[in-house]
C-alpha cells in the first residue's frame, strides 16, 4: 500500500500540488436482520479503495479510485492535481496544509474477530434478540433485530511525510419493538455498539438487549401525554449526550468558522456556561464505537476539552481548518469511507461528570420533569437553535419521581439553555450512534451524566 500511495502522491505534486494525501481501505460489513421472527435481510459487503486529495493555493481537487495498480494511481493522483489546478483561480481563501508528520501502526487485538465466527452463530444471536422481545409479552405486536459488524484496514500517507497504518472493528446489536394496547400503540428502541470483536456481544447487556426494548414498549402503554409548560428539566445521560453533541458539538467542528456557519463563531475564550460545565471529544477511550488512535488524515488522536470550566477552549479539526484558523490540529478528521473527503467531525462526545447524586438531584426538583432517550429532533448550528422529542419521562413533583410521560420535547437556544444548568451528576453513560454530516455517517458515541436545567419551555399536548 506505501508504494501505491506513493505514486499517487509523487504523480499529483508532479502535476503540480502542492500538498496530496491518500487513503487506502479495505472494509468488511456484514448485515443480519431478522423481523417477527422472519429473516429480512442477509448481506456481506466488501468496500476496497482509494481516496486521494490534491492542493492547489486553496482549491482542492478529490477523486474516489479502485484501480490498485501502480500506474492507475499515478493516473488518479495526476487527475487530482489537474481538477485542483483547474479551479485555483476560483478561490476566495488561498492557504497551504502546515501540519505535523506522524507515523504509526494500529493493529486490533480482539478474543473473536468476525471473520473467526461462523454466520450461523450470528444469526443465531441475532434470532435469540428478536424471540426475547417477540416472547417478552403478548402485546408485543412488531419486532425487528438488527446486527451489524465492520472490519477496516485502512493505510494514510501524505506529501508532508504522514505514514499510518489503522484497524478497527465495529460489531453493533440494535432491538426495535413495537407495542400495542387497544387504540395505543408504542415504539421503543435500545442498541449496544462498541469496538472490539464479537466477545463484546456477549456482555449482559448485549445478551439481554431484546428484553430491555420490550420492557420499555410495554411500559410506555401506561404512560400519558406530558402538559407543555415551564419546567425544570432533569436530562438523563442519553438526552444529555444528544444535546451536547447535536446542539453543541456541531458547533464546535471548525469547517464551520471559514463558512461563518457556528453560533459559537466569535466565543473561543469565552465563558458558555457556568463554572461547573465541562464538554469533551475522546477518541481515546477504551472499547468505545467511536474511538480511534488516528483520524481519516493521519493526525494522532487526543482528548478534546471543548468545555472547560464553562469556557470553550477548543475546536474540532482537520488538516485545512487547523492551517487556515492558526491552531493545531488534533485528530478530528473523518470520513465514511476512501469515497468522501474527510471533514471535522466528533468522537465520544459527552458532558463530563459533576458532583451531585441523582437522587439528589431529583430530591432538590419541586415542579419538574425528568426526559430519558431521544425520539427524533432538529438543530441549526448557525443560530444554535434545537429541538429534541425525548422517547419517554417522568413527571417530578416536590423531589419525587412520579407519572411516566411521553409526547415531551425540549427546545431552545443552546447558549441559554447550558447557561441554566445548575446541577450536574457523578454517574455517567454512553449511548452508541451513527453521526450524519454532509452525507456522511460515521460512527460515534455520546452520553454523560444527569443534569437539570433550570425553567426551560418544555412541549407536550
């Protein structure tokens, strides 16, 4: 692979770049979904190739190649050059890469590697989910179970001198289940994804994860549609972790300062919420979906500290938005495969824990309402506005937690909103994700602890 993208690399600056880089993937995905009972779906794919970028005074030039061979990628890197070229005139912004070099090699050490397991025991897993939720409770009308593992080879280089060799592996178990009880009808979703092999599959979460989606289904027939009004909102880990990434983390990906695009533009250095507010980006944790020791560039990995004290004190970035701001780099360039360009994108995205106990927490809310998971939502990063439908909560009256809720969502300004946060727990959970960005997703997690926000709007019936 060093020499394949050494030709492409040599070929563009020939041609006239002035910085090139490669990525070199070999991924393999299989799919198993089972519904009802009835199998749905069954595929294996395999994703091979190379992604190649050239620079011109601004202007990029980017091509998707499956030719492997030595003289198709000195053509794809001489294409690359002559597209970058071909546009450098058109540019607003002229800038070069300046980056540090790294050099590396991952390799995933995991007790089953997929390509070790026999499809029959996939499948047989992945049926055990969907009979647990089909067999947990007879209104239980919909199941659907879905398995999914990746396997990626992936080799960067670049002009500088960049030269990382990466592994990883992404098995994920998801349970959907649908309810039904009279004229009522609801849907409830839990998934476990992690990196490692197929061992992390049979954690107790993983093996009992059919069960916890039926449960949650069954309970939220007897729940009610919240009352819109003023609420103090207690946010469990997995709303949290949605809002601090979706509403606040998007914000943070530095492609959106050249583009003026951040509600966060002019706040580097300045206070965004109280003193006891920490926001982190790790790529760095241990068996988490979306860690990694290198990113899509070639730049080593590190804790981002975005928050820190109610501060914003960092950005995420590539190689581009790191030379054209004058900050360095720090291993958040991503892509869904050699087919995109990488962009600035999150991790492990999460607000770090605080000091308060959840019970106390909850003993301290007199009028309020506690929101748990994630529905579906909106959020605009230009004017950080959102809107989040939790997928159930409790009502809190008088610091006790009382009636289960549902049809309740939060909204807002993300500025104000994490202004009113004023209690902040020492527990702390990750939820796994799949993030979308400009048509691409990859892999993530985000979570944190519980957190109440003080007086917020919440929408109901």
């Amino acid at each position: 692979m060093e020499d394949l993208a050494d030709a492409a690399i040599q070929a563009a600056l020939d041609a006239g770049a002035t910085f090139a880089d490669v990525r070199i993937e070999d991924t393999m995905t299989t799919v198993l979904e089972i519904s009802d009972g009835v199998t749905r779906r069954s595929t294996i794919s395999h994703l091979k190739g190379a992604g190649i970028r050239a620079l011109v005074d601004g202007a990029w030039g980017f091509i998707q190649n499956t030719d492997l061979s030595p003289e198709g990628m000195r053509e794809a890197g001489r294409s690359v050059a002559k597209m970058a070229l071909a546009t450098s005139s058109r540019v607003e912004a002229r800038f070069d890469i300046d980056a540090p070099v790294f050099t590396g090699k991952v390799t995933m050490r995991v007790r089953r590697p997929f390509v070790d397991v026999p499809i029959e025991e996939k499948v047989e897993f992945t049926k055990m989910i969907d009979d647990q939720a089909r067999q947990f409770d007879e209104r239980i009308v919909n199941t659907r179970t879905v398995y999914g593992e990746m396997w990626t080879r992936l080799f960067v280089a670049n002009s500088l001198g960049t030269r990382v060799w990466m592994e990883n592996s992404l098995p994920r178990i998801m349970s959907i289940v649908t309810a039904k009880d009279g004229g009522t009808r609801q849907r409830a979703f839990r998934s476990v994804g992690t990196r490692g092999g197929f061992e992390t599959m049979r954690t107790e979460e993983a093996q009992h994860i059919g069960e916890a989606s039926a449960r949650l289904a069954v309970d939220l027939l007897s729940s009610v549609a919240a009352k819109g009004g003023i609420y103090d909102v207690v946010m469990d880990p997995v709303l949290n972790g949605v809002m601090v990434h979706e509403a606040f983390g998007h914000a943070t990906e530095a492609d959106n300062w050249p583009a003026h695009a951040t509600v966060l533009e002019d706040k580097v250095g300045e206070q965004v919420g109280p003193e006891h507010l920490n926001i982190s980006d790790d790529p760095t944790l241990p068996g988490e979906r979306g860690s990694f020791e290198y990113d899509w560039e070639g730049t080593k990995t590190r804790k981002r500290r975005l928050v820190t004290a109610g501060v914003l004190t960092e950005l995420l970035h590539s190689l581009e938005t790191a030379s054209r701001l004058g900050m360095e780099p720090n291993g958040a360039a991503r892509a869904q495969s050699f087919m995109y360009p990488p962009i600035p994108r999150m991790s492990n995205t999460f607000m770090e824990p605080g000091d308060w106990k959840v019970e106390e927490i909850v003993e301290d809310t007199k009028h309020g309402i506690m929101l748990c998971s994630f529905n579906y939502g909106y959020t605009e990063p230009a004017k950080g506005q959102f809107m989040f439908q939790a997928r159930y909560g409790y009502l809190i009256e008088d610091g006790e937690v009382g009636q289960m809720v549902r049809d309740v969502s939060l909204a807002g300004q993300i500025l104000d909103v994490l202004s009113k946060i004023d209690a902040v727990a020492d527990d702390f959970q990750m939820e796994a994700g799949t993030c979308g960005k400009n048509g691409q997703g990859v892999p993530d997690m985000s979570g944190g602890p519980h957190a109440r926000i003080r007086a917020v709007p919440v929408g109901g019936m």
